[in-house]
C-alpha cells in the first residue's frame, strides 16, 4: 500500500470552494508533491481522552463519550459506507485525533510534516497507521466524514485511484439528511458548465495522477461521476461495485470507464441528463 496524505483544503494553486475552503489533498507516492517523511512525536499528539467503536479510534483533547453526535455521526458513516459500496464491515483501524485547539493542531503538523500549507484536516494513510488530523471548530463534521471517509477506503482497497478516491469523499461529506444525495452547490455550478457545452472527460480524470494536476472542477466532475454511478441505474451502480471489489485484490485494475462505455452505450450522453436531473431536487425546509 503506498502512503496516502489527504487534506481538507486544496493546494494554494486552487481555488477555494465559495461555501468553505476545504478539500482534499493526495499523495500518492513518496515522491509525489506534498508529501514528506513523518517525523512523528506522539508526545505532541492528543492523548487526554480515547472512545473506540469498532474500526473507529478517537483520541481527543475534548472529552467526547461514545454517545456523542460526531461519534454517532462517524459511526454510522461506516456503515453507510459498507452498504452502499458494498465493502465489509471490517478491515484497519481510523484513528482519528482531534487537537483542542487549532494551535496545537498546527504545531503537531508544522513538526511531523514539515512544509505542509495550513489546512482544516488531514488524512495520511501509511502501512503503520491510517491517521486522520483535526481541532476543534465549526466544520468539524464536515471535515471528519470526508476524511475517515478516506481511511475507510484505505482500510479495504488496495488503491484509489485519486478521482475516485475524490469523489467518494466528496459524496459522502454531505450530511445524511441531504436530499437524493445532491451537492447543490456543484449541482448548479455544473449546469452553468453544460450550458456553456462543457463535456464530461472521465479518461481525462482517470490520467490524473497528482493532486497539482487536479482543478476544482476536476473535484466537481469526480462527485458527479460517483454520483451517476450510484444512483443513474443498476448498471451503472454495477459497474462502480465490481471496479471496487477489483480494487480489493487489485491495486491496478483496467480503468473503471472500460468496463462503463462495454455497459452502457452513449454514457456521456446518460451522465450530462442525470446530471440535468440534479437542479430540479428542490431543497428541504431544514437546508441552508
């Protein structure tokens, strides 16, 4: 398995999402850009309270009891994850450590990972942990599903391929009382696209090896993909599930759009009329 570094807000290059500046960053090698030898010190690491449930680990300078709403929240995440991936319910542990203050948070950091640009959180997957950093604020849950939903994959595949492994965290993020599962605000930013003949490239995504080749759109593009997948037809979630289980035994199967164009015909064309779907999902009364 090679070593994987996620944060929640992308490279300095990128432009910020407007809602909050969070994404995903991705190291996939030792060699890619962003990534450092860890210089790890645990006595800089949170220590003060510890809740376990299953695969998850939290160790936290906040006391949080297991009955807690962001425990509760992690812990049904995984078994949202299992189910509709269809991946067990199993594998390494996601110690997720949560700083008390954001302070700390960036001390641990500045030392362990030297270099890193500031960000909300990280995920850094390596054969001797799969780790996920935070502090305490305002975007915690936003922050802690994207990123275990990180250290789940990790736990069971071999590799991600980094759109997907994007687009899966992206997916999952949002809250589950979210409707149909639709990020609204890519949703939107996506029918101004299509408007303006934009057309979906999945080759494209799947040649991207580096976070630093990734535009903000690319994270958009890789949502909508994970999104049409699961919800456009049983063919198509079919063709996610199996290109999963691969991914299981395989670190590099042959590429998911192979498998997708051989069962379903004229899919770009499907892709942009479910994407045309997305904006007319009218909001709940409890959404923003």
């Amino acid at each position: 398995m090679t070593d994987a570094m996620c944060d929640r807000c992308r490279s300095p290059f990128f432009v910020p999402r407007s809602s909050y500046q969070v994404v995903l960053f991705i190291a996939v090698s030792a060699l890619a850009i962003g990534c450092r030898t860890a210089r790890h010190d645990t006595a800089q690491l949170p220590a003060e309270h510890s809740v376990r449930s299953e695969q998850l680990q939290v160790i936290s300078d906040v006391k949080l009891q297991l009955e807690h709403p962001l425990i509760q929240d992690l812990i049904q995440l995984r078994k949202d994850v299992a189910q509709e991936l269809n991946l067990p319910l199993e594998g390494r542990d996601v110690v997720v450590y949560v700083f008390g203050d954001k302070a700390k948070y960036q001390q641990y950091l500045d030392k362990t990972y030297p270099g890193l640009p500031p960000r909300r959180a990280y995920f850094v997957g390596t054969p001797r942990e799969l780790a996920v950093y935070t502090f305490w604020g305002d975007s915690i849950q936003e922050d802690l599903r994207h990123e275990f939903t990180h250290g789940l994959l990790h736990a069971q595949l071999k590799d991600v391929p980094l759109w997907l492994d994007e687009g899966l965290a992206e997916y999952f993020e949002l809250p589950r009382s979210t409707p149909n599962n639709v990020n609204r605000e890519y949703a939107r930013k996506l029918g101004i696209a299509i408007a303006n003949n934009w057309e979906p490239d999945l080759d494209r995504l799947e040649s991207l090896q580096d976070v630093i080749q990734m535009q903000r759109a690319d994270y958009q593009e890789s949502w909508a993909w994970v999104h049409f997948l699961l919800h456009n037809s049983d063919d198509s979630r079919e063709v996610l599930l199996n290109h999963l289980q691969e991914l299981r035994e395989n670190p590099h199967p042959a590429p998911l759009s192979t498998a997708l164009r051989e069962t379903l015909p004229e899919v770009n064309s499907r892709y942009l009329a479910h994407l045309a779907t997305l904006n007319t999902i009218q909001p709940t009364s409890h959404q923003k």
